[in-house]
C-alpha cells in the first residue's frame, strides 16, 4: 500500500473496520474514509480515520416488510460525502454487466443439457460456510423446485458455490421433477441466472446477483436482517416466517 502511494482509501461498510481502518493507516494513505461503529476491545476507530461517516441506525423491525432506511447500500453510499459527492439513493441499483462470452457460456451450458429455450427457474440453497445457519432445509429447497416446476411449468437450476456440491446434489435427488446443479464460475452463473424467470435464495451474494440482472428475487431471510441485506431494488422481495425475528448482525 505504501508503494502505491494512494490518495483515498475507503473502508465499505460492513467490513474488519479495525484491520482495514489500521491498514491504511500505517499504509500512509492520505485520505482515509471509513464508519465510526466501534469494535469490542477499541471504541474510537477515529485514531485511524481522517473522515468518520455515523452509521446509520437501524428502524424498528417490522414484517411489513424492508424499508431499506439502513440498508448498506445506503451506509456504503454516505462514504461519498467526506469527497464532496452528494450520495443520490433513489439512483442507486446493482449492475453486474455481463460480455457476450459470459452468455455465450450459459448458452452452451443450457445446449448441452437440451434446456435451449425452456423455461428457467433459478434456487440458491447455499450460503457461506461460515453462516451456514442462513440455510432453509434441504427437504423444503426440493419442495420448492418441485412447486416451481409444477406450477410455472419451469425447469430448476440448482445454483452454488464452493463446497455446495453435496447440498445441490442431495435438492435435485429429492425432487420429483429433473433439475440440473449449476456449478460454474460466478459470470456464467450470473449469465444462467439473467435467464430465469424468478430467482430463490438464502440471504446470499447469490441473491444480490439475480436482483443485479433484473430477475424478480425472493430472499429468505432468518438469523440475518433484511433491513440491511435485502436484495435491493424493485426486482428484491423478502420472506420472513411471521414471528420470527433477526438474530445476527455482522458488524457486532
């Protein structure tokens, strides 16, 4: 970092502010940028600051749905001011543009499993590792898949990433209707997702790939918040199981 001399360095929300806020530090990056929120065993990340944007802070809970009055889209956005850019969340939306070789590679994906021009519904029953608490039941991902397939008379693409194979493999065995695992890299899978009619996931980057290409999303939502993690946007729903509420915040 100090090689490369940087005038800015902005710390995205949420994120190891106290790692990354000290690594710009001693990185000698003139303009530091980054949320005030303390940490466990340091309650002034000011000391590595040059500019401290408040977080900020959540509205109540409610099942009538997300507001996105917190979301960390917006957290991320208020970073733009300390650079004297007005942050404009109404324009604010996920893009993930995608080449002609990206779709070229869904399109011989779907060729080579003679689903050419079939209707497509697109599930992510994984998350990562680490939270894997976020995961609706195996038995209920399969239901769905059957569900969709039943009802929008689609084809289900299984989507994951690293380490989900058993969990795809086990959804598709389950399921009463053919279903294929999509395991390719994260721009192909993007390519496969733009195709589907709806999209179904775990609170996931997944998730935020599909409201990214304009496909209606579903987000089921459990021990995270969807007022901060919601798919974003007009195309992004959420599901919560009514009287549940969430559990875990990262940035604590």
């Amino acid at each position: 970092i100090r090689r490369e001399r940087y005038d800015v360095g902005i710390i995205t929300y949420p994120n190891q502010l106290i790692l990354s806020a000290s690594l710009l530090f001693f990185g000698r990056v003139r303009v530091r940028i980054g949320h005030s929120y303390s940490w466990s065993l340091l309650r002034n990340t000011r000391l590595f600051l040059t500019h401290d944007v408040p977080t900020i802070p959540l509205p109540p809970f409610s099942f009538r749905g997300p507001s996105h009055n917190a979301h960390d889209t917006l957290q991320n956005l208020m970073l733009l001011q300390p650079l004297g850019i007005p942050p404009d969340p109404s324009a604010a939306s996920y893009d993930f543009p995608l080449s002609p070789e990206d779709r070229a590679r869904a399109d011989a994906f779907l060729a080579e499993r003679r689903l050419g021009g079939v209707k497509l519904a697109g599930m992510h029953p994984g998350s990562h590792a680490d939270l894997a608490m976020k995961r609706w039941p195996a038995e209920r991902w399969s239901a769905l898949g059957d569900w969709l397939a039943e009802n929008l008379q689609a084809t289900v693409l299984v989507c994951g990433g690293q380490g989900e194979h058993a969990l795809q493999a086990e959804i598709c065995a389950r399921m009463r209707h053919p279903a294929f695992a999509v395991e390719t890299p994260l721009r192909t899978t993007a390519a496969l997702i733009e195709r589907c009619a709806c999209f179904v996931a775990n609170d996931s980057g997944l998730m935020h790939v599909a409201t990214s290409q304009r496909v209606p999303t579903v987000g089921l939502f459990g021990p995270t918040d969807e007022r901060r993690t919601a798919p974003w946007g007009p195309y992004g729903h959420v599901i919560r199981s009514q009287g549940t509420h969430p559990t875990y915040d990262v940035a604590r």
